[in-house]
C-alpha cells in the first residue's frame, strides 16, 4: 500500500485536527479541513515545500469550514465535498464555482496522485473520509475510541452503524486512522487496533448500535 506525505495539524479551541495529504513524491497537497488558522495552514505548507492543490471537506460542520472563505480568498482551488452534504448544507453551497461535488467511491485528484473519497454517513448526511494510500482521514465519523454524534441535525445512527461496519470495513487494517480531533491518548492509531478498542466496533446488530450510540449523554 503507498505511503502518502501527510502533515497533522492540531488548530483551534476544539481540539480539531486540519490534514495536509499528498503524494510523498509530489508538491501538491490538499487540506482536508480547513478551519481556525490559515496562515497556519499555509506556513506548514510553505514549510514542508509544498504546494496547496485543494481542499477537502469531510463534513459541513463550522468547526471544520470555518477557514474555506479566508482560504479560498488567497487560494483558487477546487473544493470537494460529498454530493450529499452539498444539498444537506446551505454554507457549502455559497461557494458556488469552487465546489467539486463528489459521489461515493469518487476519486480525488491531487497533482498526479488520485485519492478515494469514501461516504460514510451518519454524523451528517454527506460526512466521507479521504482513504489516501495506507491513511485514512476520518473527520467526525470516526475516533481512535469513539465514533461522531448522531443527535444532531442530519444525524442518522443507523447510517453511522453501516458506514462503521460495512464501508470502512473493507479499510484494511494496516491503515493509519487520522480522526478529526484530538480525543484520545495518541494522535494516530492503525485501523486494525481501533476495530479491537473502541467500543463502537463491538455491537453485532444495529439496534444494539443505535441504542447505545443515542444513550443519554452526561
């Protein structure tokens, strides 16, 4: 499985996590995520010798956005975001032209290199994850030891049991989890270990998902 470069920057007053995610032998990168600091952004960009090619947005959420209108005022790049978290949010939409909506499965072109945008809904209708060689970055659909809300707007439960259990089941287990926020002990964590530990991964049908993913929260 290829090594991908990727740079984790941990950005804002949530923990979030923004990825830079390329080719390890090319200039152009996306940032999946692009909120709370863009100089930031671009300073690691510059640093690492890079080049910004896109953005990558795995759900509309405005601690995951918040930085595209600063971005996209310094940057003309194409934006991909899952078909149906476009329909599902009215902020995504304001970005008119800069929008590459995507379907499931879709790839995702940085400079030579072609990504996989994977749909995996249930924290919002459209949440995707970038699969990007042996990296998958996760957004807010899944943590090394948890998995994202589902009693939000757009959250679905039942949704987010099948995109645990079926799509990112054909992830394999050598794959670099890379969530959305720092909400565990370490930063990154092999798909193979989160399945064993976190305890979303442990239910065998999807009543006994959804009735404890929608417990009553403390």
């Amino acid at each position: 499985m290829r090594i991908p470069y990727v740079r984790q920057l941990k950005l804002g007053p949530m923990d979030n996590f923004v990825y830079l995610v390329g080719a390890a032998d090319s200039p152009d990168v996306v940032v999946v995520d692009p909120a709370w600091d863009v100089e930031a952004i671009e300073r690691a960009v510059a640093q690492d010798g890079k080049r910004l090619a896109g953005a990558f947005v795995s759900h509309c959420h405005f601690d995951h956005i918040n930085g595209l209108p600063d971005l996209l005022s310094r940057h003309d790049v194409p934006v991909y975001a899952q078909r149906a978290e476009v329909e599902f949010s009215a902020e995504l939409r304001e970005l008119k032209d800069a929008l590459r909506p995507l379907g499931p499965g879709d790839a995702v072109p940085v400079g030579a290199e072609v990504f996989q945008a994977l749909h995996t809904p249930g924290h919002t209708p459209g949440s995707h994850c970038l699969l990007a060689g042996d990296a998958l970055v996760s957004g807010d659909t899944l943590f090394i030891n948890g998995c994202g809300r589902c009693d939000m707007n757009g959250g679905d439960p039942e949704a987010m049991y099948r995109s645990l259990s079926q799509v990112l089941l054909k992830v394999p287990d050598s794959t670099r989890l890379l969530p959305g926020h720092d909400y565990a002990d370490v930063p990154v964590a092999p798909l193979g270990d989160v399945r064993q530990k976190n305890p979303y991964f442990a239910f065998p049908d999807v009543a006994s998902f959804v009735a404890f993913r929608m417990r009553p929260r403390k």
